[in-house]
C-alpha cells in the first residue's frame, strides 16, 4: 500500500487526459492547491475539485473500490473521477480491486 506521500506523488505525476472506467468521459488540466485537485471534465468543460487526503482514505481503507464505495465514503458527486484517478495512478485494476 502506498503511503499518503506516494499517493499525492503518483497524482503530481499522472499523465493526463485521464478516461474515466466506462470510457465515456476524460478529465485533464489537473492543478494542485493545498489538499484539492482541481480539474476540468473535457466534453463538458465543467469544472470539478477532489479533496485528495478524501480520496486516499478510501484508497487505504478498501480492498475494493468502485463509483459507489466512493460516493458512500465521501458522500460527494466526484465519484467517476475518483476512480479514474486510482486506475491512471495504478492504484486499483480495471475490476476496482486494490493493486498497490
């Protein structure tokens, strides 16, 4: 498992546009600021935030992860991002399962 460090590292260094699972959507123009990564929905243009330490909780705390582990965990609508987001920094397989 990786460290919170690591976690933040591999999202610095992630390669963009990202897809979502589905392949229906992809995010790009990531930014960190402070804990929250702040990125756009390319199709739409919307803007959206994560709070990343949310976000590696939910990585550290579930073997599985899918949209509704994440929406149950945080309560937020940043779900299909979220999961994206831990398949481009290879931290879950295509199935949601845990890899590193």
């Amino acid at each position: 498992m990786l460290s919170e460090g690591e976690f933040i590292t591999k999202v610095k260094e992630m390669k963009t546009p990202i897809q979502s699972k589905r392949g229906d959507a992809f995010y790009d123009r990531f930014e960190l600021k402070g804990d929250t990564l702040h990125f756009v929905r390319i199709k739409t243009g919307r803007q959206w935030s994560l709070d990343l330490k949310q976000l590696y909780k939910v990585y550290k705390t579930s073997d599985y992860i899918d949209t509704t582990v994440v929406k149950t965990k945080t309560g937020r609508r940043v779900s299909s991002p979220s999961v994206a987001i831990l398949m481009a920094i290879k931290c879950i397989d295509n199935s949601g399962y845990r890899i590193a």
